[in-house]
C-alpha cells in the first residue's frame, strides 16, 4: 500500500526538488517569495480498510497527514494527524447553527466537552440562496471571537478540485489542482489531487480546509 503512494507522488509531482516546508505556526501567507511553495499529494481514502478517510503525502512520498474517520457519512468531527499519528487539528461541526454548515477548528485533540477549549478559527459554508455569487465563493475562515470580517475566502469548485484560498490581502495562500494524467497504468480521478501551499501558511491548515470543503460539497 505505501509503496503505491510513493510511487503516486512520484508520479504527480514528478523530478521536482524538495521544497522548503514553510514554518507551521505562520497561517497569513504573507511571504513575498510566491515562487517557493511546498506541493503535498492528497488521496481520498484511508490506509486502514475499515475507514473513511484521507492519505497525504508529501514530495518524496514520505505520510505527512492523515485522517482515519471509523463513523463515515456525516460525522460530527474530524481530527487531523501527522504521520505518526499525532493528532494536530480537530474539527468539529458547530450545534447553533442549523442553517449554515459551519465548523469550528480546534489545536490538537480536543475532548468531548470542549467547552474550555478555544477555537482557533471558524469556517463557514457559503450559501447562495438566489445564485448571484459571482465569485465562486465557497466558504468564510474567520478568526474568533469577531465573525463579522472573514480571515480568508475559500473560492473556485471542490467537485471539480479547483479552489484557491485568499487572504485579506487578495493573495493566494494555498490552492487545491486536480490531477487527470495517466502514468504507469494509474488514472488519476478526483480521489487523488495536488494541494500547493504558499510559503507562510501553515500546510496542516491549509489540510484542515481541505477536509472541511470535503465535507461541505461531497
């Protein structure tokens, strides 16, 4: 199984060199070097058969992040993890808001009343009620407490594995590209596709957004 994934990140992101990871703790994309960026191959499916779940990997087909979800269908949480199965994000669908999909995203694991725990940023679902939204967008990122000014505005098409997420500046942080070529007998549909992330944003967010768009439009 591992080696398949090695040998699919060789395939997408073919002789590239390495690239420099950017620093996890920086989230605003706000380097001026739009040149270096780190690309991450993500596969919709868990390395366990018995789950639901996601497989990244990065350039040199080392597992990077990982989601393994044992409840399937419309779970209620989703909790990110590295490699080594260190839990790094958890994501949580907010009660209050019946109307609008809206998660909120905790560091690390939280327990299961987290009523202490701070959330480190909302994300809510873009609904378009008379079809007017020219910019395609899909979804909000604020930062709490505040909900009335969005930190980021994730646009494009999660079913077509076309997105891009913006900062306040207009700058794109981190971008979702579908992979269609075929090689060594492996087609590449919508369950496998390119995350490319900004230097300055934190990659395991940028994963964060990823399972949450999954979840909104899947």
């Amino acid at each position: 199984m591992f080696i398949f994934l090695k040998s699919l990140s060789r395939s997408v992101h073919g002789d590239e060199e390495p690239q420099e990871q950017p620093e996890l703790s920086k989230t605003d994309g706000g380097s001026n070097d739009d040149d270096l960026c780190t690309s991450l191959t993500v596969w919709r499916k868990s390395l366990l058969i018995s789950c639901n779940g996601f497989t990244v990997i990065d350039s040199n087909g080392n597992l990077v992040y990982r989601v393994d979800n044992y409840m399937g269908g419309r779970t209620k949480e989703l909790v990110l993890m590295d490699g080594k199965g260190n839990s790094i994000l958890t994501m949580r669908r907010c009660k209050n808001l019946r109307l609008v999909d809206t998660w909120v995203i905790y560091g690390g694991e939280v327990g299961d009343h987290c009523t202490s725990e701070k959330p480190i940023f909302y994300v809510k679902k873009c609904i378009n009620i008379l079809h007017t939204n020219k910019s395609n967008v899909l979804a909000y990122v604020y930062r709490p407490p505040s909900d009335k000014r969005y930190a980021y505005t994730i646009e494009g098409s999660y079913s077509h594995r076309s997105c891009k997420v913006v900062n306040e500046k207009k700058r794109v942080v981190a971008e979702i590209k579908r992979k269609d070529a075929t090689s060594g007998g492996i087609c590449f549909g919508l369950d496998v596709f390119v995350l490319i992330i900004k230097a300055g944003f934190d990659p395991g967010f940028a994963m964060a957004l990823v399972l949450l768009l999954d979840k909104m439009f899947s």
